[in-house]
C-alpha cells in the first residue's frame, strides 16, 4: 500500500476532495490505516458510500458537438475508491483471468487482460484468417459491434463466479463497486 500511494501521480480529485499529492505526501503514515480499512472493504463486502459518489462530467468526442450523443461521460470518482479499484484489479481480477477455472477459460478473450489489445486482437484473427486461406479458397468473416455492450452488463454474474473457488467476499466487493447508486452532475 505504501508503494502504491507514495507513487500516485497529480490526477482529478473525486467529491471527498481528497487530493493526490496529499495521499502522496502522507503515505507514511496513511499506508498502515488504508490496508487496514480496504483489507476490511474486501472481507465485509461493504464499499464506504462516500467512496461511490463521482461526479460525472461531459467530454466531447467531436470537435463542434451538436447532440449528446457528441459527448461521453466521464466520472470522477475519489482517489481512494481508484486505488481501490487498482488494488482488486491487480490482485483478484488479473490473476483470476489469467488462470481461470476451465469453464471460463477463453484463449481468444483480448479485453480486460493485462496482455490483451486491439492490435493483439487484429494480429490473431489476421493471423487465423491468413492459416484458413493457405487450405481454403475463401473464407467468412463476421464482425459484431459491442461498443455498448457495457450498458447492458449483468453485473450480478460477477458473484457466480464465486461457486468456482474464488473468495466471494472479494467478488462480492467487486460487485459493490460495479453497481455504484450515486453520481452527481
């Protein structure tokens, strides 16, 4: 933990107007009272109501937006709650993806990985079509577009995964922070 808040970078502050550098500065003496209190967060399933409110900001996608669909929203939320974030990432999400249990292991799922990409994806379907056409005089090729496919994410399969072995309280706590109720304009 002390690592982590004494490498913070100058970033936005959330409404608990709770600054970086202040976290930064203090890591020696804040680092042993986080732990304490995120280590708590992850065991009681209980993400502190403060540390999900975000303020949600409008960036434009085009240069002249008419419409909002021109626009994108962004939320800010508390430094505390992205180091949360960063935390459960790195030590409960990444290692679950990367050795999942046989029935959800994917070898062609690029998104959410740490090794994961775009340009990973392209290679490997350019790669895949490219094997097929040295036997094949052609192949098919069907694309989908999920760019909203998050707005419709079911957020509560997060916690079946916890039948498969993973600690339920951490993916209990993940599902916490997935279904935030409070952002304000």
């Amino acid at each position: 933990m002390f690592r982590i808040l004494d490498s913070l970078h100058a970033t936005a502050t959330g409404l608990d107007q709770l600054p970086a550098w202040y976290l930064r500065l203090g890591a020696p003496v804040f680092y042993k009272p986080l732990t304490h209190l995120f280590n708590l967060s992850a065991t009681t399933s209980i993400v502190p109501r403060q540390w999900k409110s975000a303020s949600i900001l409008p960036i434009q996608k085009v240069a002249s937006p008419k419409a909002p669909a021109d626009f994108r929203p962004i939320s800010i939320t508390p430094v505390l709650t992205r180091i949360l974030e960063r935390v459960i990432v790195r030590q409960i999400l990444y290692p679950a993806i990367l050795t999942p249990p046989s029935p959800l292991a994917f070898s062609d799922q690029f998104a959410f990985r740490p090794t994961g990409s775009t340009t990973a994806a392209l290679i490997f379907m350019l790669h895949t079509i490219t094997q097929l056409l040295s036997t094949n005089q052609y192949v098919i090729v069907i694309t989908l577009d999920f760019s909203k496919a998050f707005d419709a994410v079911r957020h509560h399969t997060a916690r079946e995964v916890g039948k498969d072995g993973y600690p339920r309280q951490y993916l209990q706590s993940v599902g916490e922070l997935l279904l935030w109720p409070s952002a304000l304009h």
